[in-house]
C-alpha cells in the first residue's frame, strides 16, 4: 500500500481548524494535537510512548511510536506539531505531521521485515521563541538518546513538504551560485543536510528516488554557519553526531504564506505529499 491523500488531508485539516493556533502558549491547542497524534500511532501496531518536559514552568510532551525490535539500532523519523505565532500552519507544520503519521500507517498496514527500531516522534517547541534552545523537543528527544548510549543509524526530519508550484521563476535561492545548480520552478522536494555529511545525504536522496513516482528529488548540503541548512529539529541530532537530513520544500524560499495567516490547506498539493511520504518510506526501509 502507498500513502493515502485523503488521510493526509484529514490530518492537515484537524490540526489547522485548533483554535486558538498551537503554538508553545495556547497549551489546550497544543495538547489538542499532541492528543490526536498520540492516538493516531495507539491505532497502529506498535508501541506508543510520551516524554514530557518542562519550559518555563509548562509541561510539553514528546509522542514516540516505535516498531520493530526494542533493542535494535535505531531510525528516527521526526516532524514538529506546534505552529509560530497566530496561523494555521498548514505547510509548517501540519503537511510535515500528516507525512509523519502517514508513513507510521504504512509501516503498520505493508508490515515490513524490520532489522533497526523505527521511532516516530513528534515534537513540540520547533518555532520561535524555543527555536535553537534545549527546550526544544527534539533537543531533548536527541539528548536522551545519547546519554541511553543509543545507537541511531539516521535521522529524517519531515519539515514542510506540502506546497509546491508549476509557475516558472516561483522557486527563489539566498544567492546566484544555488540558482545556478538547482530548477527555478518550485516542484520538487530536496533532502538538506549539512556540510561533511554529503555522502549521507546523496544516499538518502537516491533510496528516495525510485519511490517517490515523478517528483523530483533534490538534495544540498550547506555549512551549519549558513543557517538554513538546520532550520528544523534534525540539528539536534548533528550536536550528538548522528547522521540526520531534512525533507523539505525549501520553505520561505519557495512558499508566500510561510508563517502567515494564509497558510492555509487549500494552498497544499496533497497527490504530492503523498508522492513524497511514498519516497521516504521507501528510504526508511532501505536505509
């Protein structure tokens, strides 16, 4: 089975119609989604787990779903659940999170032959104003994971992969030299990683590719210094050097409603996501 559209839609459509927004201060909103997701994996054959923490004297949970064997080395598959500010966060981070739980369900319905522990977890606090602190969720997600001595194979962060674009030009780059190496439309979906993890990153893009039908899978690989290679939770995994990219649709550089108002579900491009789900899990099971 490959994803399904539709159950990506009704994901997206639950967790951008919260009100108020589910961001790190609107907690009912918040907890709301992690409830729906903690619920969505308990559907599932495998086992579901929290890990809670606080920040400024509020409780925030990491959910985790796990298959395959326990004690096994581990595959992380990532996405964060809260939006930045007052906005519905249909592309950030609502496609990530459908890509998230859509890709659990396959593992569940195809049942794989699994030899590494898969973890799917969702995190709270990715955006401002928690954003590059340890009060991140996966900051603390990552950090637990290296003081267990865990060992973890990769880490594949979903982090908005719902809007794309067929208009030529609508796919912009920070400079020249970018634009010169990659298609100046925005339909494709690119695996980021950073500077010294090339090799990594090209593996992962090319178990991606015979996956993900005729989307066009990219990759890049920039210096941490530039910033916009570890815009998502995957950089706290590099901080404990484990390998971990992120799957992305180059967010603000192709996306108009990125962290406004009008980032709503009728700006997505569900038959892609679902073309971009197919891609990673296909990956998630080669890898």
């Amino acid at each position: 089975m490959t994803a399904d559209q539709t159950r990506l839609h009704a994901d997206v459509a639950f967790l951008t119609n919260l009100q108020p927004a589910r961001n790190c201060h609107n907690l009912g909103s918040l907890n709301k989604a992690a409830d729906y997701i903690k619920d969505s994996f308990q559907k599932l054959n495998c086992a579901v787990m929290e890990q809670p923490f606080n920040a400024d004297g509020r409780l925030y949970r990491n959910i985790i779903a796990s298959f395959g064997p326990p004690d096994a080395e581990r595959i992380i598959i990532g996405a964060h659940y809260d939006v930045c500010g007052d906005q519905p966060g249909a592309d950030d981070n609502a496609s990530a999170v459908a890509g998230l739980l859509e890709t659990a369900r396959l593992v569940h319905q195809n049942q794989p032959p699994l030899r590494h522990r898969l973890d799917f977890v969702a995190y709270p606090n990715e955006e401002p104003p928690y954003f590059a602190t340890q009060y991140m969720g996966s900051a603390v997600h990552a950090k637990a994971l290296n003081a267990a001595n865990v060992q973890v194979r990769a880490m594949l962060c979903y982090e908005m992969i719902g809007y794309f674009s067929d208009v030529p030009g609508s796919q912009t780059f920070p400079n020249e030299a970018l634009a010169k190496l990659y298609p100046s439309t925005g339909n494709f979906i690119v695996v980021v990683g950073k500077s010294g993890q090339e090799q990594f990153t090209e593996h992962v893009q090319t178990l991606m590719k015979p996956h993900a039908g005729t989307l066009d899978v990219q990759r890049i690989n920039l210096p941490e210094s530039m910033g916009l290679a570890g815009l998502s939770d995957h950089r706290n995994y590099w901080h404990h050097g484990y390998n971990a990219v992120m799957i992305n649709d180059t967010s603000f550089l192709r996306n108009p409603n990125y962290h406004l108002k009008s980032d709503t579900i009728d700006t997505l491009d569900f038959p892609r996501m679902a073309q971009v789900v197919n891609g990673v899990y296909g990956a998630l099971l080669e890898l």
